[in-house]
C-alpha cells in the first residue's frame, strides 16, 4: 500500500458545525502532516507529527484541532470555521521527519464553510 | 529560513516541444529539492527528488531536473511534451522537517 487514504473527499460544512478530516497511510510512515491549499495557490504547511507527537504548528488558529491516534492516522477537527477556511486540506507523510524524504500527499478534502 | 521562486507563473509549449519549468532556491543549509505536480482535484504527485547525490535527477513520466549550486537553480525538463503533461507544477525545498512550496507554474500544453 503505497498510498494516503483522505475522507471525505467533499465537505460542506455551517459555520457553527463541528466536523472531521481523516487521514490514512499504511506505509510505515512516522511523520504525517496537513496542508492548507486556497486555488491557485501552492499549499501551505498547517501541522506536523513526527512519531505521534505534534511536533510544528504554524500558528493555525483554534478552531483547526490536529490529533493523532496511532502512527497510521491523523485527523483534522474543524470547529466554527468561517468562509475564509475554504480550502482543499491536503494530507501528507514520510518516512520521517528528516527533510530528505519526499513526501507522499492524499488527494485531499474539499471543505466548503457555508 | 528557505525559499523557491518559481518564475513563469504559465507556461504554454506545443505538443512535442522542449518543457521547461525554472526554480531557484534559497537556503542556509544545503537543500533537499523537489518537484511536485498537481492535476485538477487532486493531490500532489513527487516527480524527482534531489538529496545530494547526483546532481541531475531523473524521475516519473520522462522528467529531469539539475541541481546547480552556483546558478542556485533546480530547473524541470523534459524533452517532448504531451498533452497528458498539462498541470500544475511546484518546485519545493526542505529544511529540517518543513516543506516549502514555491508560487507554482500552470503549464499549457498547445495541440
């Protein structure tokens, strides 16, 4: 399995619902992150965990919660999200956190905030 | 801190053309270099990868990139398009564990 499993594909989400991303990757990866992509934009670096530790928030506001069960699953708890947060959420991992391993990204999470 | 510029935000070439996607990088550690390509809805797909072992990286689907330290450069090629080439392309850096993507390059491929 050479693959990042994301679902939903597409979410519509209130402004005042609470909902989850999920990320799934059987390759043995120990670091996992989320990406942020607004179109026509490169995405933008939100989380890292690096052996199921959060290990780099870039200064993501609150109502983006990450959480990491087990070292194959990541999520993405929204909460109160405001129009602006619409955007393709991206999910990420590799082998681990040392910087020379590419990265193998899931196909991403569609959120629109209504 | 690191960065890529990617220059040519689009780029158009004929079908069976020279393809070439430009990146410079910037970095106070020796880089790890990446080109990355998105198609419409989708995630993002490594091309090549380069880690300080030859400077001229062959990866997926007929592309070449060369890692020039001088001209700080890691520019994309591939000697003939094709129709299936059309997507987005980004040129990333690493350094430590954080990926950073330059501004992309939409390459239109002309019939």
């Amino acid at each position: 399995d050479t693959e990042v499993t994301q679902t939903p594909k597409h979410l519509v989400m209130g402004m005042t619902n609470k909902k989850s991303l999920k990320c799934e990757q059987h390759m043995g990866h120990r670091a996992m992150y989320w990406y942020k992509q607004k179109a026509k934009k490169p995405p933008e670096l939100m989380f890292v965990y690096s052996y199921e530790k959060l290990s780099i928030n870039e200064s993501v506001p609150s109502r983006f919660s990450p959480e990491c069960p087990n070292s194959s699953l990541l999520n993405l708890h929204l909460h109160a999200l405001q129009p602006e947060d619409s955007a393709l959420y991206l999910c990420a991992s590799s082998q681990d956190n040392q910087r020379n391993y590419g990265y193998t990204f899931g196909s991403g999470t569609r959120l629109t905030v209504v | 801190a690191q960065s890529v510029t990617q220059l040519g935000s689009h780029v158009s070439v004929s079908e069976g053309a020279l393809v070439l996607l430009r990146c410079n990088y910037s970095s106070s550690v020796p880089p790890y270099l990446f080109w990355y390509v998105q198609y419409p809805n989708q995630g993002l797909q490594l091309l090549l990868k380069y880690t300080s072992a030859a400077t001229l990286v062959k990866g997926i689907n007929g592309f070449e990139a060369e890692f020039k330290k001088s001209e700080t450069s890691f520019h994309l090629t591939k000697p003939s398009a094709h129709m299936s080439d059309a997507a987005e392309y980004f040129c990333a850096v690493s350094v430590y564990e954080k990926l950073t993507f330059g501004t992309g390059t939409r390459l239109t491929i002309i019939p």
